[in-house]
C-alpha cells in the first residue's frame, strides 16, 4: 500500500509518518507532497492507495485538493489530517468526498481508528 | 460581541500536549506573578469575524521546549537558542505548527470556527488588544526529557 502525505509543515508530514507506523497497519509506503500542486502530480504518477492531507495549506487547500481528485474522476480513499475541527469543517470534507477528518493532535489510536473502516 | 469562554484546565492543556509529543508532559497552573518572564511568543486566535477569541504567550524557554518536542530535536538546540536569546529557523518553525494545533484548545464550541491568525515571533511580544475583560491563567509546562518553561492562556471572562 502506498500513503501520500500531503502537508506544508515538514514536521508534520514526520509526525504523520511516525505515527502511522504505530498504528497495526504495516507494510505501506510513504510519499510526501508539500502543497496540491505537489500532491497532484504525485497522485497522477505514483496512484497512492490513500491520501492523507492537511486541510490549511497556502496555494491550494486541502479541500480543493480533494475536490480537484473527485473532479477528475478519482476515488482514492481521502482524509483529512487537520488542526480542524468545526462542524462546517467536518460537513464540507464529508460533503465533497472526504472518507475521514483526524483532528490534530492525534495519538496512534486515533489514526487507527479513522483507518480502520477502509483499510481493513 | 464579547462571549465568554471557559478556563482551560492544567491537565487538559497536559494531555493535549503529551497526546501532540508523544512525550509525558505535565502542566501546572501556576500564579500569573510567577510568570516573570516576558513572552518570547504571543499565538492569536480569532473566529470568522476576526474576532480574538483567545491567546497564548510563551516565554522563550517555554517556546523553544515546544518547538523541540514536535519532532524531538536535540535538547542542544533548545540551549543555543536559551543562550542567544533567538529561536532557531527550525525550532521557530515547529512552534508556529504547535500554535497551529493549539487551536482546538479554544475550539470550546464546535459550530464556531477558530484559526491561528498570528503568531508573534519576539522579545517582550505583545499580546493583541488586552482588555480588562481578559483573564491570564498561567501554566508551568514540563515536557519530558526538554525541561520545563512558563506559558499563559489569555482568554475572554
């Protein structure tokens, strides 16, 4: 299985990736996109099994990262990773195709729980 | 429009920040004279209106502790940046993303939507319009393995 990680913040991106091995999940593979347009290139070249995306990123958010994957007819498993959390916030991923929101801070549990119902 | 907010509690600033670092971090409330240090970091959170809804100062141990526990870099840089009175580019970096993530510590009512609108990278920096109707509530932080610095929540009675 191969996760793209898609965040501005460098550290971020390692904090997702470290937590992501303490989950039970294994034997996935981590790319990393710093922006949409970044993501989107790696989406169309590298076809990840699962998109991991902040939501606030400058350029392009990660809402409109997602609604530029559905508009092109892809329907690679999505979430959102996200200092987020308003109920608006949750309705509009849920509405354009997101598969989950994991609110930051978040522990390995809590990433297992959002990607247990599609990956397992 | 003034809305109150409740008092952010010692453990629940603890366990936020300890499920955020993977590390054991305790918070202690702590009296606002006790907080001798000026604020090397003031974080400010408004709503959709640009509304300030909350804040946080951290002093410049408390700010570089921070940033060194995101992504668990050496305790070396935490004292270089203690000596030279100046965050490091990475360790200023990680402690924007801790501000960021510390959002929902005032993200009390989900239908109302808060964001990080600033973050003052400075000596002596200025929290954002203080009023009397303000309220400091001050936290000794201690993290794990990093040490321990003096943080203050600023929020609405």
């Amino acid at each position: 299985m191969k996760i793209l990680i898609v965040d501005d913040s460098k550290a971020m991106r390692m904090i997702v990736c470290r937590t992501l091995k303490q989950t039970d999940f294994s034997g996935f593979t981590v790319i990393e996109a710093e922006n949409g347009i970044d993501a989107l290139n790696k989406i169309a070249s590298e076809s990840p099994d699962l998109v991991l995306s902040d939501w606030n990123m400058p350029e392009m958010k990660g809402i409109d990262l997602l609604k530029r994957v559905r508009d092109s007819g892809n329907n690679v498993r999505f979430g959102f990773i996200t200092s987020e959390s308003s109920l608006e916030t949750k309705a509009l991923a849920h509405e354009s195709g997101a598969d989950f929101l994991v609110t930051k801070p978040f522990t390995a549990g809590s990433m297992q729980a959002a990607l247990d119902p599609i990956l397992t | 429009m003034s809305i109150a907010s409740p008092a952010i509690l010692a453990d629940e600033i603890g366990k936020f920040m300890n499920h955020l670092f993977g590390l054991k971090v305790s918070a202690t409330k702590i009296k606002s004279e006790e907080h001798v240090h000026p604020p090397a970091a003031v974080a400010i959170y408004t709503d959709g209106n640009d509304f300030v809804r909350g804040q946080i100062a951290c002093d410049l141990r408390c700010v570089a502790i921070l940033g060194a526990a995101l992504t668990q870099i050496p305790m070396g840089a935490v004292a270089d940046s203690l000596e030279s009175g100046e965050l490091s580019a990475n360790l200023r970096a990680n402690a924007y993303e801790v501000f960021n993530i510390s959002v929902n510590l005032f993200s009390y009512r989900p239908s109302r939507r808060v964001v990080l609108s600033e973050v003052r990278f400075e000596q002596n920096a200025a929290p954002a319009e203080l009023q009397s109707s303000w309220k400091r509530d001050a936290f000794q932080i201690n993290i794990e393995r990093y040490g321990s610095g003096h943080l203050q929540m600023i929020h609405r009675i």
